[in-house]
C-alpha cells in the first residue's frame, strides 16, 4: 500500500509540471506563419523516398518466397 501511495503522489506530481494544452486547428500557417504561402514540398524527394520503400518491399517479397 505504501508503494502505490508514493506511486500516485509522483504521478500527480508529473501532472502538476507537465500541464500543456495542444490545439488543431484547420490552417496551420494562419496568422503566425509568414512562410506559410511558401510550397516545401519536393516532388524528388518524395519520388526517391517512394521508390526506396517500393525497392524494400520488393526485396523484402523475394526473401519471404525463397524461405526453404
């Protein structure tokens, strides 16, 4: 009883100091972001990162099927 006691008061304690409040909101950029009219999206990037993954998967495929 004593340990869950002292679990609880440390738990609580955690609370208190870690107390944050997050929000969603649709727009992201909104007022805050000056950058927020600014694409960093990079078409290559995302092709590479696709094809790396597909490559994987591929590779991943063939060792499953050649298990004895």
């Amino acid at each position: 009883m004593y340990k869950i006691g002292i679990l609880l008061l440390l738990v609580a304690c955690l609370c208190i100091f870690t107390d944050a409040q997050l929000t969603f909101t649709s727009s992201w950029g909104g007022k805050r972001s000056p950058m927020a009219a600014i694409s960093c999206r990079n078409d290559e990037a995302i092709a590479a990162i696709y094809k790396s993954i597909q490559n994987e998967a591929e590779r991943f495929i063939i060792c499953q099927t050649q298990k004895p």
